[in-house]
C-alpha cells in the first residue's frame, strides 16, 4: 500500500514538470513569434497643397554662332608674323598679325612727292592767274587768255586734291598691315602662316564668338499656334553650370519639311561657357494654370489596383488609387484621389502595401516645387 503511493506521487511530480516545461516552451514561441513578426516600414511624408503651376513646353535644339568672323588681310603683304595659335583665347581688339608695310611706306613717300609736284605747279599757276588778271584789267591780254589759266589752276587744284587723297589712302592702308581681333572668341582654325605673302581678301584666322549666340529650338507643330515672340524661355546647355533666362526672338515662318516642326529662335548674349554648335535644352513659359495639388513623383506607385498613392493615418499606411496629371521635373499632378493637406508617403512608397505598418523617418520630405512642365 505504501509502495503505491509513493509511486502515484511521484507520476503526480513527473506531470506536473512536464506540464511547466511545455508552458515554458509555449511562452517562448510566442516570443519568438513576435520578434519575427512584420517591422515597420521607415518613410518620409509630406502635406499635400494646391499651388499654382506654370504650363511649359520643352524642347532641344543647338547654338548657333551670329559672329564667327574670318579675318583676311585688306592689303597686299607678307607676312611677317602671326602671333596667335589654334585654340586661343582673344579679346576684341588683340593683336593677330603684323604684315610687312615696306610696299606702302615706299607707296607713301611716292605719293607724298606728287603732292609736292602738284602744289609746286598749283603755287606757279596762281600767280600767272593773278597777274594776267591785272594784264586783263588793262587791256594788255584778252579775257580768252585769263579764260585758259583759270582753268588749268582748277585743273592743278583737283589734281592736287586727288594727291592728298591717294596720300590719305595709302596712309590708312598703312594701318591695316597689323591686324587686330575684330570680336572677342576663340581662334578655330589658323589659315596662314609666317612669310607667306597675302592678297586683298585673303584669310588669316577664323575665330569663333560667344558674344552673340542664337538658340534654335524645334517645337511640334501641333503647339506652333500657342508659340509667338516675347514668351519667357529657359536655357541651359551641358558646356555650362549657368542657365540663361531669354525670350522668343522670332519664329521661323515656315513648318520644317522633314520634321514637321516649328523653329523657334532665342538669343543669348555674353553667357559664359555657352559655345556655338552645342546643342541646347529651351523651356518655354506658356503661362500659369490654376491651383493644383502636386507630388513628388516617388509617392506615386504602380500597383494592380492602378497608380496608387500611400496616406498615412497613425501608425500605417492606406492605398489611394489615384488619376494623375501631368509627370514632369519630380512632380506629379494628382487630378482625383486625394484631398488638400492630406499626408502623403513620399521615401519608401515603393515598398509599401495598403496597411502596412510604418515609421515617421526623423527629417520629413521637402514640400513639392511649384515650378512643373507640361
């Protein structure tokens, strides 16, 4: 009998152990459990707010040089240096070369003796004229003979007017034996060099401005009618840093045959780093539009459902089906889906799903630009 009860207690232990020993086990699960259960997510957010837009149209064209000089020489010389190199920076003004000036010195001198000449003879004539006129007075000669000196001294006085001329304009060529940079540029391409001889006309240099540059923008023609002259125009172009600010110059008025597009021409004065031939990306300012709720283009995800935007509410995130606008520059316009002040999932959109628990990141997203392109 005592054998037995000792034997009952001791199943009694045995069980209960084993019934601590599986609650335990239970315990820990549910720990376990919960450590691998869903994390939230870590977004940024930001405020929906209707702003007003400006509507734009954008285009790529290419720059187009309006002073491209080529510098040739304006007499006939040698050459006796030129004192620039390819690909060398000029200012207006800068000495190019210099061009032998033994010829018109020589030129000079000659023309300067035939001044001389002629004023001798000029000197001679006044006086027969002058003393032939008192003869005249007095009867010793007839008006005929006065007649003929008068004018061989208005012959003299042309010739000598006609000296001084020529002497003037050797003079002036004298100057154009050293040429100088008509515009500020570059030296594209040098076509002469030391002691060759040059005639009127020949080139010396070609240099390449940035004074005065002219942007050629092709625009659809489907938008030509709301295009004109005066509208703003946003310029940049990848051999710059700086964006330029300019207006429509004009518009071609033709369609271009072979892409049906419209030219539209902008000019762009003294910007730096701007190069002609460099191929330029023009925003052109149609005007504003009404006030309309924008968002960054991250929070808006594709999902079966459609394009879906995510709004937070406490602690998670809700899926908004969503009709867009217009998706340009980072922003996209929401058209129907959500409300103003609404607080829209911006960082990590992409990885959420409807409900879906998240976490506010500790620096909250920049608020949408008010500057978006049609």
């Amino acid at each position: 009998m005592m054998l037995q009860k000792k034997s009952l207690l001791l199943i009694t232990l045995l069980s209960l152990t084993l019934l601590g020993c599986g609650e335990k086990k239970n315990e820990q699960g549910k720990d376990a459990a919960n450590k691998n259960g869903p994390k939230p997510t870590l977004i940024t957010v930001t405020q929906l707010k209707k702003q007003a837009i400006e509507v734009t149209e954008q285009s790529v064209g290419s720059l187009e040089g309006l002073t491209n000089p080529t510098v040739s020489s304006e007499v006939a010389a040698k050459v006796i240096r030129i004192h620039v190199n390819t690909g060398q920076a000029v200012k207006q003004g800068q000495l190019i070369a210099t061009l032998d000036a033994t010829d018109i010195s020589l030129q000079a001198h000659e023309a300067q003796a035939e001044v001389a000449r002629i004023q001798a003879l000029l000197a001679n004539q006044n006086k027969i004229v002058e003393r032939n006129q008192v003869l005249v007075s007095k009867k010793f000669i007839s008006q005929n003979a006065l007649d003929n000196d008068a004018a061989q001294q208005a012959a003299l006085k042309e010739q000598w007017a006609g000296a001084n001329a020529r002497l003037d304009s050797i003079k002036h060529n004298s100057s154009k034996t050293r040429v100088y940079a008509p515009a500020a540029g570059k030296i594209e391409k040098k076509l002469i060099d030391d002691g060759e001889f040059l005639r009127v006309g020949d080139p010396i240099v070609l240099i390449v401005s940035s004074q005065l540059l002219r942007a050629h923008l092709p625009f659809p023609e489907h938008i030509g009618a709301k295009l004109k002259p005066g509208l703003k125009v946003r310029l940049t172009t990848p051999t710059s840093e700086q964006s330029v600010d300019a207006v429509i110059h004009e518009l071609k008025p033709m369609i271009t045959e072979g892409s049906r597009s419209v030219d539209v021409i902008a000019d762009v004065l003294n910007a730096p780093g701007w190069q002609a031939g460099a191929s330029v990306d023009g925003t052109v300012v149609l005007g504003t539009q009404a006030a309309s709720m924008m968002v960054p283009e991250q929070s808006v995800v594709l999902r079966p459902a459609g394009e879906v935007v995510y709004t937070v509410r406490g602690n998670r995130a809700f899926q908004t089906i969503v009709k867009t606008g217009v998706r340009q520059n980072g922003l996209v316009e929401i058209l129907q889906g959500l409300n103003e002040n609404d607080s829209v999932v911006v960082d990590g959109a992409g990885f959420l799903t409807d409900k879906a628990l998240i976490k506010l990141a500790q620096h909250a997203a920049a608020s949408p630009s008010q500057k978006v392109k049609h």
